[in-house]
C-alpha cells in the first residue's frame, strides 16, 4: 500500500505544480464531452466514492457500491463551478484518501466490495486503491494535453 500511496501524493503534487493559469478549463472538444473541469469534477465523483469505499471495507465486506460517472458530473455543475473551488475539493478528498491509506489496517487490504454496476464485481482494497491512482493519472493526463 506504501508504493500506492506514494504514487498517488505524487500524481497530485505533480499537477499541482502545472502552470493552471493556462489550462483552458472550460473548452469541449465537443458538447457531450467532458471539459478539463468536468474532468476534474469526475475526479472529484470518484474519490468521494472511493473514499466511501475505503472507509466502509475497515468494517463491512461485499457491500455494493456504484456511481453513474456522467450522471454524477452533470448533477453537480461543474462545468459552472469556479475552477479554484472544484480543484480545492479535489485536493481536499485526495489529501483525506491518503491518510485513510496511510492508516489502513493490513489485515483489511483483502476486503472487498461489489463495484458491479449490472453483474457482482468484487475487488480487493489494494486492487481499489491501484485502480485509483491509474484511474487518476489517466485524467490529469488528459488535462495536461
């Protein structure tokens, strides 16, 4: 769990470290895409929901816990939020994520929880915590092009 750890304080100080200054963070390449806001925005939607799973494998295992991605963003307005707040939220989540790791019990990492959106889909907390930081230096990514 160190190295995952490791790589996902490294994924947010890295972009951090951007010029966001000239980041065009309302752009869509075209109207049912994501702008690099909204991007950030399903950033945010997946960390809130991997927190909750992280919390929830320390006590409970099995649990069924999903999101809707483009549901979730347009819900939540992104697109229209004042970027320094969003980026502020998702710094925030990630900094919370991260000591929920740091703090994780070993005994718990093999726990899972059903992501499946249709058919049972159980994954481990250590593959959870992977699959999040991949997921998240996908998007960053994404942004930085």
């Amino acid at each position: 769990m160190e190295e995952v750890i490791e790589k996902l304080a490294e994924a947010i100080d890295s972009f951090l470290k951007t010029d966001q200054e000239s980041i065009d963070w309302d752009f869509k390449i075209r109207e049912e895409k994501w702008s690099k806001k909204e991007i950030i925005g399903h950033l945010i939607d997946s960390a809130q929901v991997n927190l909750q799973r992280f919390v929830r494998c320390t006590y409970e295992e099995n649990f069924k816990l999903v999101y809707a991605q483009y549901e979730w963003v347009f819900a939540s307005h992104y697109q229209h939020a004042d970027v320094k707040e969003i980026l502020d939220l998702w710094i925030l989540l990630n900094r919370q994520i991260i000591r929920v790791l740091v703090n994780y019990p070993n005994d718990r990492l093999s726990v899972q929880c059903d992501t499946g959106k249709a058919d049972i889909q159980l994954h481990s907390v250590s593959f959870l915590a992977e699959d999040y930081v991949r997921h998240m230096q996908h998007h960053l990514q994404l942004i930085l092009q």
